[in-house]
C-alpha cells in the first residue's frame, strides 16, 4: 500500500458523491484528509463483518466483492475504464459493519477519508444551504444583522461536536464584535475563552518560536476562525491575533458552546421500533439525503426529501402523518426531524441511519 499525490485526481475527485454535492470551501477543508493510495493486486481492502470507519472510493483498477453467505462474486471497476459506473461514484458497499469483502483483481488507486468526518462536512455544507436561503419558518440569522454566517465560515469541523439539530441556535449564539485597526484581539499565552469567526477585515496570527527563529505569521480573512483551543478546554491562546484593518469578529464563549453540545429531545427509534411503526400506513419514511447520493437505496415507500430542500418544502408535508426520516447516519436526519419539529410535525430519526441497520432492512439491498 503506498499513498500517492491528490492532484491527478482532483478533477475525477469532483464527481464523487456525496462530495460533488459540497461546496468549494468544503471541498478545500477535506482536501487534507484525502488520501489516495495505490493497493497491490491480491491485497484484501476490507473484510466482511469488520468496522473501519472509511469510505473507500475506487479510481482506477478492478477488486471483487464477496461474501461468506453467498457464493456469487461481484467484479467493480473504476470509472476510468468502462465510463462512470454507479457503484464506482458511491463509496464502496458503505455500510458498517462491512457486509461484504474486498480484495484487488488488478492493482487499484482508491480514495479512502473517515466515513465519520465525511457525514459532519456534508451534513454542516448542506445546513448551510438550507439556512442560507431560509423559509418563512427558518431561524438561524444573527439578531440585529442579515449575516449569513455559515456561508463563509471555512472550518465547519471546528463545530463537529455540536449536534446538526442545533445548527440554527449556533448562529444566534454567535455575537457580534466590532474591532479596529492595531487592536490585539488575543495574546499568546494569556487566558483564552472564546473562540473567533472573521466576518469582516483582516487580522495576522503569529506564533513564538522560541528564539530559533522568526515568529510563524498568518494573515486571516473573512471566514477564517481563531481560538479552536478554547473550546478544546484549554485556557491559554496558542497564538497572538491582531486585526490589520477595522473589522467585525462573530464570537462565541466557551459557555456557549459547551451548553450547544447538548442534543435537543427528539425521537429515535431502533430499527425494529421503526418498522413496527411503519406498519401504519400513516407513517412516511423520509430518506433526507441527496438526490444522486444513493438513487438506488431508497427503502421501499419513502420519498426522497434531501435536507438541503427541507426548510422550504416542510410547508407541503401533511401534518397528520407521521415522519420516519433517515439518512446514512442519523445526522442529517436529526437535523431533518428538528425542523419539521419546529413546525408541528410528528418526526423520528431512525437511530444511526442505514449504516446501523442489520442487511436487508426495510427490504433495501445490503
């Protein structure tokens, strides 16, 4: 196994779902956490029954898919051979634990990213779009402003701890600091409790070097954030902040943040729970994931409602029904459940996605 340069792939990267579904700023996020890496024909990329937390793309070669309870193998080739094959665009047969195996027939160059990171960025972009275009219904602006915030902040993982269902209460959590020319805004080594989103200006971090050298400097534009340290829980700045020009920083305390960690009461039900209360024929499912994420997976009677499009078309839904909604995790979904929520609607989250669910739920192909 050897890891090998992004850049051949950047383009074909594009095409990948759900990363085709980001935004530029998302895209460039994950770009660090991409790694692409070149497999040996014969070498086994995962095992079924076993939990890696990866979603494995498939750029160039052939590996066959087996498994223990059948004895019919599946070939899967890249999409630079034979065109675009759908399973090639998906992650690989994405559900954990793995219920197939995977071993290389040619030498192979895949892409492998944690699973987990992936679904906070998509579920983060995808919020940002919904509130970024909201509803009549739709919170999630800064009282006293029109900022669309989540549009320009680049480091969206700074926030992976906070539940998506909280989303809109982050925006208005974030208050509005107005700074001049010269001013230092943190001093490395002093106390730190806040953290920092760049709205307007810009500002310069250095950092000590500890006399071998000249101090590390950045120059931070709308959109950067400082001040992650704190809310890690550390009580010291890492790094000196000054603003360059005249500005406005959007900031949020550590009290702030820790009480937004807090999931909001929703429903979750098992998978047995929600089948049993599927049997009602007034319970929909709502599969809240993106229309070319997985057009084939949908379970049997759900509609496809993807969360981008929910803030606007929750009006439309029949409020005597009652709404299963799910994704591939159960993030995007929470979030899903909590907005139709805040309108009145009866909706559950079924409790980890489909990745959770045992092969074959629902009647969907494993």
């Amino acid at each position: 196994m050897t890891e090998i340069e992004i850049a051949p792939w950047s383009e074909l990267i594009q095409t990948l779902q759900p990363i085709a579904s980001l935004s530029i700023l998302r895209v460039e996020e994950l770009r660090p956490l991409f790694r692409i890496e070149r497999i040996p024909a014969g070498m086994t990329l995962f095992q079924e029954g076993r939990i890696d937390h990866q979603a494995i793309y498939l750029l160039r070669g052939e590996m066959v898919l087996s498994s223990a309870r059948d004895e019919e193998n599946c070939l899967l080739v890249a999409p630079d051979t034979t065109g675009t094959p759908a399973m090639a665009i998906c992650p690989i047969v994405d559900k954990q634990p793995r219920q197939l195996s995977a071993m290389a027939v040619t030498d192979l160059e895949i892409l492998r990213i944690d699973s987990e990171l992936l679904d906070i960025v998509v579920t983060w972009d995808t919020l940002a779009g919904c509130f970024a275009a909201p509803g009549p219904n739709c919170r999630g602006g800064i009282p006293g402003g029109a900022t669309d915030w989540m549009s320009m902040v680049r480091q969206c993982l700074v926030f992976r701890h906070i539940p998506p269902s909280n989303f809109d209460s982050l925006g208005m959590q974030l208050e509005m600091v107005t700074v001049r020319a010269g001013q230092v805004v943190a001093r490395e080594g002093e106390h730190a409790d806040d953290y920092y989103l760049v709205e307007s200006g810009t500002a310069v971090m250095t950092r000590e070097t500890d006399g071998n050298g000249p101090a590390d400097s950045t120059t931070l534009g709308p959109g950067a954030g400082f001040g992650e340290e704190s809310l890690q829980g550390e009580d010291r700045w890492h790094s000196s902040v000054t603003m360059e020009t005249r500005g406005t920083l959007l900031r949020l305390t550590r009290q702030r943040f820790l009480a937004l960690r807090h999931e909001p009461p929703l429903s979750w039900l098992t998978p047995s729970q929600a089948m049993s209360m599927a049997e009602s024929r007034d319970v929909i499912w709502l599969d809240v994931r993106g229309l070319e994420e997985a057009p084939d997976s949908l379970l049997p009677g759900a509609y496809r409602l993807p969360l981008g499009t929910l803030c606007q078309a929750a009006n439309d839904l029949e409020p005597d029904n009652t709404y299963i909604c799910y994704c591939n995790t159960g993030r995007r979904s929470s979030a899903a459940a909590h907005l139709l929520g805040q309108r009145g609607l009866r909706a559950h989250v079924l409790a980890g996605g489909l990745r959770a669910a045992p092969a074959g739920f629902g009647g969907s192909a494993p």
